[in-house]
C-alpha cells in the first residue's frame, strides 16, 4: 500500500490537469463509440429515405460527424500534449528528488555502488515511470468506457453474434496475463543487464586517458563485448516472450474477426441480421478489440513502470548513515579547537578497526601532521572530522560541542579540503573557484586566486578566467588543478584545514609553488596535514604517528628523531 500510496502522491500538483485528462479520455472514447451508430443509422435507415429528405439528413449527419471529428482532435490533442508534459513534469519531480536523495547519502553508499547503475537509475528507469503514470489511466479510461459501451451496443444489435464474438476473450486475457508475468521477470533482467553496462561504459570513458596510455583499447572492448552480449541475451530472452504474446493476441483478434463474419453470414441467410447491422457489428468489434488489447499492451507498459518504480523507491529507501538528527548547534563560524575521545573506526563490511581508541587534543590554530605507513588510518581520521563517515565509537568535539550536535551544513562550511585528487568540474576556471563560495564577488576570486599563487598562469590561458578547462580540468597541469583547488578553499576561507597528501603526485618546482601557498592558507587556522614527504612538514606543531594500534607517538621532529622510534624508520626511509 505504502508503494501505491507514493505513487499516487506524484499526481497531486497536477490534479487539474490529470482529471482534464481523464475527461478528454473519455471524449474520445465516447466519440469512436457514437460514429458507427451513425453509420449504423445511415447504411440500415437513411439510405431507404425519399431521395430529398434521404440528402439533407445525410448532409446534417455529416456536419455531426465533422464537429464530432473536431472535438476528438481537440481530445487526442489534450491527451498526447498535455497529458505528456504532466508524465515529463511527473518525471521531473522524481528526477529531483532522487537526485537531492544522492547528494544526502554517505560516502559508505558510493563506497559501494557503481556510478552508471545509480545513473540509469535516474534516466531510463524515471522515463517508463513517467510513461506509466501519463498513459495507465487515461488507457484505462479509454479501454473501459469502450469495451463496456460497444459489448452493450453489440448486446443490442444481435445478442447471439455478441456472446460468440466474446467466446474468445477469458481465454485472450488469460494467455497475455501468463506470458505478461513472464515478461515482468525478462523486463526487469534488462534493467539490471542496462546497468551494468550503463556502468561499464561510464568507467572506461572515466579512464579512457588510461586506457590508451596502457595501450589496452582492445581489453577493454572484450570486456565491453561480454556486458553487451549478455545485455543481447537477456534482451533475446524478453523479446521471445513479448513476440509470443504479441502473435497469440493478433491470432486472437482475427479468429475474433473470422467467428463475427461467419456467423453474422449464416445468420444472414436466415433473415436474423441484416447487412447494415453486421457493418455495425464489424465496427464495433474492432472498437471492442482494440481497448482489449490496448490494456493487455499496457500490462507491459505496466511491467516496464512498476519495475523502474521499484528500483527507484530502492535508492528513495536507502536511510543516510549520516544526518542532523541530534543537531542543536547551528555555529557559523568555529574556532577550530578538536577533541577526539576513544574514538574507534571501521568500515561497515569489515571487522577489522582502521582506527582503534585514538585520544587527540588539537588546539585552536595548531599546525598537525600525520604520518604513518599506508592503510594505518590517517585518511580515516580527518574524514571523521567533517562526519563523511561516522566514528563506530568514542566522539569528537569542536569548540566543546560533539560534532553529531552540529548542523552538518554548518560544520562543513568551517572545514576546507585539499586532496591530491583534486575534483574540478567542467566549466570555467572561474566557475571553479567560486564552488567555495558561490556568493562571493569577482574581485574576491580574483584575490583568493592570487593568494593561491594561481593568477599568473590563469591569466596566461586563452581567456584567462573564463577558459573552459575541460572535465576533470584535463585542459590544466596537475600543479595548475592543484592551486585551483587551494583558491577555491582560499575563497571559503575555513578555521580548519585538511590537506590530504596534496602536494605528493607534483614534480618539484610545483610542489615548492603549491608548498607556499599551503603554508600562506593554513595561517591563523587549526590544520590536519597528511603527508609521505616527511621533508614538507619537518617545522609542524606537533607530530602524529598512526598505527593499526592508535596513536603510537606523537611530538615535534626533532623530539620524535631522538626517541628512534617509527618516526625515526619513516623518516630515514
């Protein structure tokens, strides 16, 4: 019920248009059901008129027939335009709120899902759903009003012609409910199938730098091939079964046909129906047929929507690990003081703890490195900061406040970023400073890029802070993306900072630049430097050592190269 429920709940907006819908609906059904009357009523009355009077009703009848023509083009019109922009608005909406729900979900959900398949899912999947909530019920407002107006017409032009007409139909319905479950389980097969390529494809174009540097275009294809022959099975698989049912219902609708003209002849020969009545017949038949099968079609349509609702109401269901449920605190600006207590952490299919028990005081403004071999947590234990992922145990604190009581807004928006991966999107160099503040002046991002030592080579490019840099900035070098992103955080201008191994992937000469201008940003601001390069943070504040242990030492250089300890390894290695 509660799925129903959800559903129906998308109509609501569009009440007005939808029940105009329904009406125009069931004009145009009204409309083909009132015609073969007429010509029922010219072929079997008019024509036995006096010539004079036989001509004027006919040319009244025609006129009748032509304002009848107008209303269901102006019907058909209402049906197929509005009724599709209310199914794309519908699609719309929905495209909306999946989308805000990805921007809520945990980086433990991306952890563990595959972008094409989240992507289909907000694509080819909404568009059945929309088709289904456009056409199921003006379908079934069409389908009934037809079916039960013509097997009442058909009733009372012969009532023998009729049942023999409807013999056929139990049996009609209950073939295409058969091969329709069917159906449902192939149709649902493709969009797993779809995903998956949708992902596929998604990842080599993502790596496709890669892929040519390696030289490997050819394994990639194979690896293609695979996905795409099974997406071809599963399609074989679906396309048997709709070929089947598609067969079996025009068999059905001509031996329909064949009984009709038969038995309408024999009856014929024995004065029970006259032509004009089985002309009627046959045209009501088809009126009687066609809604028939125009709602065993939409039993498919129905599989294709309810199949791409239900893996939409998957993600809609999926809670996000991380919320401002305990939220009280709504501080815009932090001092940056940090506490950890007990804090233990581990990955939700894992048993093993990356972080165990780690105690750690970080004054306001103080300079914080963290070093340790790989996998030992340091990543970990700055992304627990901004709660990208939320510590198993213990708590953290800012300023004296546990960090589960602070508006996630309002935490983030005091803490900057600068990771070697550096993100940029597609757009202008000045599209991507602003991210960090996307109200800030044109001189303020003039100014943060200065800061960042970036304004001299933005100015250089082709049109300067308005070049287009490409996806990923694949337009820029890597020193380039990297003091983009130090602006950007420049222009956030945060009291905390995390640079997580941001200068390890440059060449020398840019590291020294992007070393500068780390320095110059972590002024006056409590910062978390993750570093391999033991030689870029020899002058930091306090030293932290992380093992699979916790925090094993911890002090300045000088302090720690005296003990000999795994600094001391680190360091000469």
């Amino acid at each position: 019920m509660n799925k129903w429920k959800k559903l129906i709940s998308y109509y609501k907006p569009y009440k007005g248009v939808f029940f105009a819908d329904l009406f125009f609906a069931f004009v145009s059904a009204g409309i083909a059901l009132i015609i073969p009357i007429i010509t029922r009523y010219i072929t079997g009355t008019v024509i036995y008129f006096e010539k004079d009077k036989a001509i004027d009703v006919i040319g009244e009848l025609a006129i009748l027939l032509m304002i009848l023509i107008i209303i269901a083009v102006i019907s058909n019109f209402f049906i197929t335009y509005c009724g599709h922009m209310m199914g794309a608005r519908m699609e719309a909406n929905m495209r909306k709120e999946i989308f805000s729900h990805y921007q809520k979900l945990s980086f433990s959900f991306y952890d563990n899902e595959k972008v094409g398949q989240l992507m289909s899912r907000i694509t080819s999947d909404l568009f059945d759903i929309s088709e289904l909530l456009h056409h199921g019920p003006e379908d079934i407002i069409i389908s009934i009003v037809k079916i039960v107006g013509s097997f009442t017409i058909l009733l009372c032009i012969n009532v023998k012609l009729a049942f023999l007409a409807c013999a056929v139909i139990p049996v009609m319905l209950l073939y295409a409910l058969v091969l329709n479950r069917k159906m449902k389980k192939a149709f649902k097969r493709n969009r797993v199938k779809l995903a998956e390529i949708n992902s596929q494809i998604e990842d080599n174009l993502s790596g496709i730098r890669v892929v040519k540097s390696f030289a490997n275009e050819e394994i990639e294809e194979g690896k293609f091939d695979v996905g795409n022959q099974g997406f071809l099975d599963s399609k074989q698989n679906s396309y048997r079964y709709m070929g089947t049912y598609h067969s079996g219902l025009s068999a059905f609708t001509n031996l329909i046909t064949v009984i009709v003209v038969t038995s309408g002849a024999v009856l014929i020969t024995k004065g029970q129906v006259n032509i004009a009545d089985l002309l009627a017949f046959l045209l009501y038949v088809n009126n009687f047929i066609e809604p028939v099968n125009k709602l065993v079609n939409f039993t498919e349509q129905f599989q294709n929507g309810i199949t791409g609702f239900e893996r939409f109401l998957e993600i809609i269901s999926i809670k996000p690990e991380i919320t401002d449920d305990e939220a009280k605190y709504e501080p815009e600006v932090l001092k940056g003081e940090i506490e950890f207590e007990n804090v233990s952490f581990k990955y939700s299919d894992s048993n093993e703890n990356v972080l165990s028990n780690v105690n750690l005081k970080v004054k306001e403004g103080e300079y914080i490195a963290l070093v340790g071999f790989s996998g030992a947590g340091k990543t970990t234990l700055c992304s627990l900061i901004p709660r990208f992922y939320e510590a198993s145990s213990g708590s953290i604190k800012i300023d004296g406040m546990n960090i589960k009581n602070i508006r996630l807004k309002n935490l983030r928006n005091n803490i900057g970023i600068v990771q070697q991966d550096i993100y940029l999107f597609a757009g202008s160099v000045y599209e991507n400073i602003l991210y960090g503040k996307p109200n800030a002046t044109k001189d303020e991002v003039i100014e943060a890029a200065k800061r960042a030592n970036a304004h001299e080579f933005i100015m250089e490019l082709p049109d300067g802070y308005d070049t287009y840099i490409g996806q990923r900035g694949v337009k820029l070098s890597g020193g380039q993306k990297q003091r983009l992103s130090i602006a950007r955080v420049f222009l956030k201008n945060p009291p905390i900072l995390i640079f997580d191994e941001a200068t390890s992937a440059l060449d020398n000469e840019s590291e020294r630049v992007v070393q500068e201008s780390l320095e110059t940003l972590a002024k006056n601001r409590t910062t978390f430097v993750i570093a391999h390069r033991l030689s870029t943070i020899r002058n930091a504040e306090k030293i932290i050592v992380l093992t699979e242990n916790g925090i094993e030492e911890e002090g300045k250089h000088g302090e720690l190269i005296e003990k000999k300890g795994i600094y001391y390894q680190l360091y000469n290695m």
